[in-house]
C-alpha cells in the first residue's frame, strides 16, 4: 500500500491548480486553436481532480479509492 502525507496531498493539488491554469492559458491562445480543446479539457480534468483530493483532505479522508 502506499501512503502519501497531507503535505504531499496538497503539493499535488498546488501543481495540478498550476498545471490546469497553464492549459487554460494554452486554450484561450489564438496560435494553438487545433489543440484548444484538448488543453481546455485537460484543464477541466485536472481541476477535477484537484478539487476533489482537496475535499477529501477536508473531510479528512484516510482512504482514496483507485479505479
């Protein structure tokens, strides 16, 4: 099993927030339209992500299901 930290937890959901703006950023660019869809929905997925390891550090959640 592994184990992660909140701190580590929370490092990842600082570089994801980071990593979803970027590909925000990269969207709304006018040179990159063929991927602008892509970026905004890799965006959307990270911010999902993000959001919710960030309601399990909330709810203080000592186990996250892997699919």
């Amino acid at each position: 099993m592994q184990k992660f930290t909140k701190i580590e937890i929370s490092w990842i959901i600082i570089e994801l927030d980071k990593a979803a703006a970027e590909l925000s950023r990269l969207a709304n660019e006018p040179n990159d339209r063929d991927f602008s869809k892509m970026y905004r929905l890799r965006s959307e997925q990270y911010a999902d992500i993000s959001r919710r390891l960030r309601l399990a550090l909330k709810k203080g959640s000592k186990r996250i299901e892997i699919k």
